[in-house]
C-alpha cells in the first residue's frame, strides 16, 4: 500500500533556513552571537511561527524558548539553538530548530499521531557566556550566581547586562516539569565528513563525547635573548613547544579509536622578541565518549610534566579547568532514527559518535535523548563556508519528522 502519512515539506524547510540566514549574513554564513540583534530576530521569528504548528511560547529569562502543545497524548521534545560562532555557518543550531518547527506542523496537525512534537530553542550552546546555558538551565543546573558572573568571552559584556538588553530582565526561567517528555530529539550538521566520504545521508548518533579541558603552565627564568648563553637558558616557551611535540608521539599508545586532543591556545610571557620566555601556557583539550581513557591520557600528561620537571630545567604543572561527562543515546531513539533512515533514505545511515558537545547531552540527564546526523560538505563547521546539499537537508527533514511519528507511537526499545 501507498505511504498516505504526511511528510515534510522540503521547500518549506528550505525557506525556513534561508529566512534565518538573513539574520546576521556573514558571507555566505552569519554572526549571530548570543543576545545579539541577529540572535533575537531569530527567537522572535520562531515564537511567531510556533502557533503554524499549534504551539505556544515565548522567551525566558535566560534567552530560551520552549514550546507547549495543548493536543493529548505523548509529549516530545525536539529542537537546537539559534546563535551562531563568531562569522561562522548558517546551519549549526538553525537545523535542528527548523526540524522540530516541521515535525511540530506535521505531525501535531495529524489526528492520526496520539500525541505532539514541542520544539525548543536553547539559548548560547555555543559558549559565549557559558557552558550550554540555556539547556543546563532547563534541566535545573544553573544557578542565579553564575549568571551573575558570565561575561561574554569576546566583549566581556556581562549577561545580566545582556539579559536587560533583550528585555529578559526578571523573567522566570523555564524548568523541565519531570515525565511531560516521552524523549528529546535533535538534527545537527556532522561537522566532520564521514558521511560525506561514505556517500551516507543520516548519522545516527549513538553517544555524545564528553570534553575535558586543562591549563598546563611552564615555569623557567626570564632574561636578555641576547646576553643569555643557549647552555643555561631555561626558556619556558621551548619547554612548552617540546611538550607539544611529546603529547602527539605519546597520546597515539595510550589514547581511544576515536580519541581526538587539541592545543587551542598558546601563550608566552612577557611575550617579546627580545626576552626569553620566563613563563608559557597551553590550553589543552581532550575529547572522548569514554571516562576510562580519559582518565589514563590525564595520568599521562600528569607523568609526563613529572618527568620534565624532574629533568628540567624547567617545570610543568598540569591542572584540570573543564570536565564533561559523556552522554549516549536512547538506544530506542536510535532504532527509530535508524527505521525512519530505511523508509526515507534508502538505509544509507551509520551509527556513530558525536566528536562536538550538543545540547542532547544535557537532557539526557533527565530525559531519554537522541540525535541524527546530515552530512556536512567538505566536513566544515565553525566557518562561514559551512553548508550542506539541498537534498541532503530535505532528506534529513524527511527522516527526522518519520523518526519523530515513530517515537511518539512508542516504537521504542528500553
């Protein structure tokens, strides 16, 4: 028999995605910043298009919007965020939230569905004044004393300042109310290329890394560069770039299949051309879905700044600034992305993990949670060349409003 169910409606999707893109262009990506103007013609252009698809809701006190549904039945959650990277892509967060905005008109319009999709927009997953924010705050881990304390990382503009400037000021914030939610679901661009290489439409994420961040400082003596014989200097700047060069020949024996560590930051003090470094530092970042090898490249980085302590002649201390705890996913959500994926998609799915921190990983903590993958052109993100095909998004709209009707029917597993 003819599939009569109905499904997204790609075009729409598409014009969706384009009308957010106008907010804050940036080449052919934007800047949408949190709480910037772009940022809130992006939230107010969702709340007017949330009664399209039969919902009600409005801005919160910390810049989230989360959607009610009055139909009965099952209640599920779906959505991402609307702020950007710095002049980055137009598709990181945007996706997800225009998914849920066309499973919520789809399938809460369907009296044939027992239940409805509420979508959400969680407020700064990117970072600039906090770790997920908005998410966190949903599900009750955010205290009014952070909010006092994070400032924008680029301007340093507090967020109560920016919360006064969006006319948040004073508003409640939004809390999870416990068993409302059969589930969470949400869409994201990969930000890698292994679908794209492996001719792939749908990634079905089965867990999400957890992140962990450190400062390793270098203490040597700082004099004249040019008076300072090369025997006794103990230069804090080559001591560091030496670590560097240690980690990536000693990590590759101690580290997971899929364990990833990056530099992002150097820093070199008093930092002049004429000055021997007398201090350097590094932060250092390690990314993996498992705690087990976290916990032993940590041992490692710790031996290895003994060992050059020890040696000299200069010292290392290693100290611990972020620790994210991975999340994995529902495994009854996977399978319904995973049916939904071989109806629409002719099955070209792959279940693997999320190397980027989602705001999924934060409602798994009190909800089953769930993520699917499209493929991302050239594995680019963060960057304002970040895109994805056409009909690579309307597919992915396509599966994700199937993987919804399915998670509502309760075509779960435990």
């Amino acid at each position: 028999m003819p599939d009569t169910k109905p499904h997204a409606d790609g075009e729409r999707v598409l014009a969706d995605l384009n009308a957010l893109r106008a907010f804050g262009t940036y080449k052919t990506g934007v800047h949408k910043p949190t709480f910037s103007e772009p940022h809130r013609q992006s939230l107010d252009w969702l709340v007017c298009k949330l009664p399209e698809a039969g919902l009600t809701g409005a801005i919160d006190g910390i810049g989230n919007i989360v959607s009610t549904s009055a139909k009965p039945g099952p209640k599920l959650l779906a959505g991402s965020h609307l702020e950007s990277q710095n002049y980055a892509g137009w598709l990181d967060g945007p996706l997800g939230v225009v998914y849920a905005l066309e499973a919520a008109r789809v399938l809460n319009a369907d009296p044939s569905v027992q239940g409805a999709v509420e979508v959400a927009a969680w407020c700064d997953e990117e970072g600039h004044f906090g770790s997920f924010l908005g998410s966190r705050s949903y599900v009750g881990e955010v205290t009014e004393a952070e909010i006092d304390a994070a400032r924008d990382r680029t301007d340093g503009r507090t967020m109560r300042d920016a919360l006064l400037d969006m006319g948040l000021a004073g508003r409640p914030r939004v809390r999870a109310q416990p068993g409302r939610h059969v589930g969470y679901l949400e869409a994201h661009i990969e930000q890698g290329d292994t679908l794209e290489s492996g001719n792939l439409a749908i990634g079905v994420v089965t867990s999400i890394v957890g992140i962990w961040q450190y400062r390793i400082s270098f203490t040597g003596e700082q004099n004249h560069a040019g008076t300072t014989r090369m025997a006794v200097r103990k230069d804090a700047g080559l001591a560091l770039a030496r670590f560097c060069v240690a980690i990536d020949e000693r990590f590759p024996a101690a580290c997971g299949a899929r364990t990833v560590w990056t530099t992002g930051r150097i820093t070199l003090d008093p930092g002049a051309p004429s000055i021997i470094p007398g201090a350097a530092e590094m932060l250092f970042q390690i990314r993996d879905d498992d705690p087990a090898v976290i916990a032993r490249l940590e041992q490692l980085l710790q031996t290895m700044a003994a060992e050059v302590t020890a040696k000299g002649p200069c010292s290392v201390a290693v100290a611990k600034i972020r620790t994210g705890a991975p999340a994995m996913m529902s495994p009854g959500i996977q399978d319904a992305i995973e049916a939904a994926s071989k109806a629409l998609a002719g099955g070209r799915s792959l279940r693997m993990p999320s190397g980027a921190g989602h705001d999924a990983q934060m409602l798994a903590t009190i909800m089953s949670a769930g993520m699917l993958f499209v493929p991302s052109i050239g594995g680019i993100s963060h960057h304002w060349t970040e895109n994805t095909a056409d009909a690579d998004i309307v597919t992915g709209a396509q599966v994700f409003v199937d993987a919804c009707r399915r998670i509502l029917a309760g075509q779960l597993r435990a």
